[in-house]
C-alpha cells in the first residue's frame, strides 16, 4: 500500500522551517533583494537553530536527514525566499562530495571545520568554457611533492567570496582529460586565491555568484578526495544527491506565487465580482494548482528513491529538477499575469520570486542538460 502522508517527526521539519522562514526571511527577503548582500545574520540563525547542513549526519554537524526530509525543509525555504534559501541549500551541495567520497580523517576535519566556523562551503565545478559540458573543464592540479598546485578559473560560484572552504574540481593529468578529473577540497586561506568579481544578478539577489582564479594553489595531497580521476563520478553524483534540493526550492516559491495571486483573484472586484469568478482566471489558477502538485509528488519520488537506494535515481532526480523549476517559472509568469499592474509591482513578492524561479531552470545543470540526462536514461 502506498502511503503519502508524513510522519510526525517531517512535518515537525516542516513547522520547524516554517517558522523559521516566517520570523527570519520573509521580512528581509526584499532587503536582501535590493542590498544584494550575503545574509550572514539569517544564516547564523540557522546555525543556531540548528538548520543548516540538514541531510548532513548528526556526528559532523549535520541533522541527519534524508533526502526526503532535507526536501521538505528546502520547499519551505524556497517559499519564503530561494535567493536566501539557496545561500544554505549551496552549503550542503558543496559539502556533499565530502560526505560521498571523503575519508573519516577528512570528514572529522573538514565538516568539523565548517561546524567551529559557522561557516559556508562553495562548489567549484563551472569554468567560463566548461558549463553543461563538464568534461571541458581545463583547471589543473599536478602533483609536486606533498602538494598538488592548482591553477584555473571558476565561473559562477554560489558562495564563492564568503565561503572558508572551496570543493574545486581539477584536472591531476591534462593529458587525460576528464577522466583526471579529481576533486579537492580547497580551504579559502590559502595563498593564490582570487576574487575577481561578482556576478549581477536578475533574481536571487541575496545570494552570491563570484568567478574566482586560482593562482599555484598549494593543496595538501591529504585534501583530495576520493583519488585521482573520481572527480566527475563524485560530481554527478553529487548532483544525485542535490537536484531534489533544487526542484523543492522551486516548489516553494511556485506555492508562494499561487497563494498570493489566489487571494489577491479573491478579492480583486472587476465588473462587481472577483476575477476569480472568471472562467479564464479560475482556471488558470486550477493549472497552478494541479501542477504544483504534480511537481511536489514527483519531487518526493525522486528523494524517496534516492533514500531507498533505486537504480532510477539519475533519471528521477533530473526529472524532478527539470519539471518542477519549469511549473515554477510558468506559475511565477502567471501570477504576474493575474495580478496585472500589482503583479510586476514591487508591492507583492511575485515579480521577485519571477526573476528568482528562473535561476532554477538554470544551475546544477540547465534544464536541457536534464532533458539529455533522462533521455539517455529512458534509452539503456
């Protein structure tokens, strides 16, 4: 029997966020829109109470959640804001090749470090020539000594200039390509670190996107994870792992942009009665609706059969990011619409999630990356 309800201890993850979203982000969500600020002060909240690193273990740090639940926990963050709510899922997507390919000495080390430090972590796969195309990317680590010295450009790195640690992807033999791809995580104090700018944003204001140069970065060989060449092994799967973030993300700023267009239908009088009388609103929000529903099932599959070990979990997670960032963007487009002249006002938050909903259908690979990702999967 398929059973869809949660268990008290989710839906205490979901009040528990809730919460959370209610007293600390959706007040300064438009702050941090327009200030484009990191938000350190929402985030050490959420270190205080004790909701960052959720689907990380108790014993580094983490809550201890599976897929599901940190899925739960990412749809009520994205309700609120996803530019800050993607300023505490990114933590996790960076520590994941950690938690996945890490040693016990390495993962005592560094997920203890970002624990003391109260800190953030950023993923540094991306490069100005290598996006979707992973297999392009041209930073190098070679091996000299004790150290490997690493040397590229990263592009469009989520936390970059405010994280303590970098989880960078390099090339240990140029010669072999790809399949040298290591991962490596890199601490931020190292000498040969550069910022070199910050990226302007539509949406998701809050959250930071820098391009970053390394310049002969000494990276202890105990800092590599996984071995040489596991490097694009780890980030795919990694993106497993994460991509059910991404979708629920979505899912909760699809929920926000439906609820307040579906009260404002409500109570917006045209022609003495509310335009939610009308056929062609009603049913636009009826779409809304259903597909919003749709996209939080189809989410729950996927993070369900990741945390029970199925052998289609590429292909659901793909599917879950792709379908459910793709309702977001047309439930936020036409919120906007029923809303009219408010609706692309600053006065209602749905322009805003409008602007953030379409990052979604862009990072952790952009949507027609997922559409390839689940066709070679349908085809084996």
């Amino acid at each position: 029997m398929i059973d869809f309800s949660l268990s008290n201890k989710q839906q205490e993850i979901q009040e528990k966020y809730r919460d959370f979203v209610e007293k600390w982000i959706v007040p300064n969500r438009m702050k941090y829109d327009e200030s484009c600020e990191f938000p350190w002060d929402i985030v050490k909240e959420a270190y205080k109470q004790g909701l960052m690193n959720g689907p990380i273990p108790e014993h580094f740090g983490g809550s201890g959640y599976g897929i599901l639940e940190g899925s739960l926990a990412s749809e009520e963050l994205g309700a609120g804001c996803i530019g800050i709510g993607i300023c505490i899922d990114a933590n996790t997507l960076a520590l994941t090749p950690l938690l996945l390919a890490g040693n016990e000495e390495q993962q005592k080390k560094f997920f203890g470090f970002i624990k003391e430090q109260q800190g953030v972590a950023a993923y540094c796969l991306t490069e100005p020539n290598a996006g979707s195309d992973v297999a392009s990317i041209s930073s190098t680590a070679i091996l000299k000594g004790d150290k490997y010295i690493l040397n590229g450009h990263k592009r469009f790195i989520t936390n970059g200039e405010v994280a303590c640690i970098h989880t960078v992807f390099a090339l240990t033999n140029p010669e072999r390509g790809a399949r040298s791809l290591t991962a490596f995580i890199v601490p931020t104090d190292l000498p040969g670190i550069e910022i070199v700018s910050k990226m302007e944003k539509m949406g998701q204001r809050a959250s930071v996107q820098n391009e970053i140069k390394y310049h002969d970065v000494e990276v202890p060989v105990e800092n590599m994870l996984g071995g040489e060449g596991r490097g694009f092994i780890i980030a795919m799967k990694t993106f497993d792992r994460t991509r059910t973030g991404v979708a629920a993300l979505s899912l909760g700023a699809a929920r926000t942009a439906y609820e307040i267009s579906r009260n404002w239908a409500k109570n917006r009088i045209q022609f003495g009665k509310p335009i939610a009388a009308n056929q062609a609103i009603a049913f636009i929000l009826a779409d809304m609706a259903t597909e919003i529903e749709a996209a939080r099932m189809l989410t729950w599959r996927a993070a369900w059969a990741y945390d029970t070990g199925q052998k289609d979990v590429s292909i659901l997670s793909a599917m879950s990011k792709m379908y459910a960032s793709d309702v977001a963007m047309k439930v936020a487009t036409n919120a906007v619409q029923v809303m009219a002249g408010e609706g692309y006002s600053k006065d209602y938050p749905v322009e805003k999630i409008m602007r953030d909903v379409k990052l979604c259908q862009i990072y952790e690979g952009t949507n027609q990356v997922q559409r390839l990702v689940i066709s070679k999967g349908i085809m084996k």
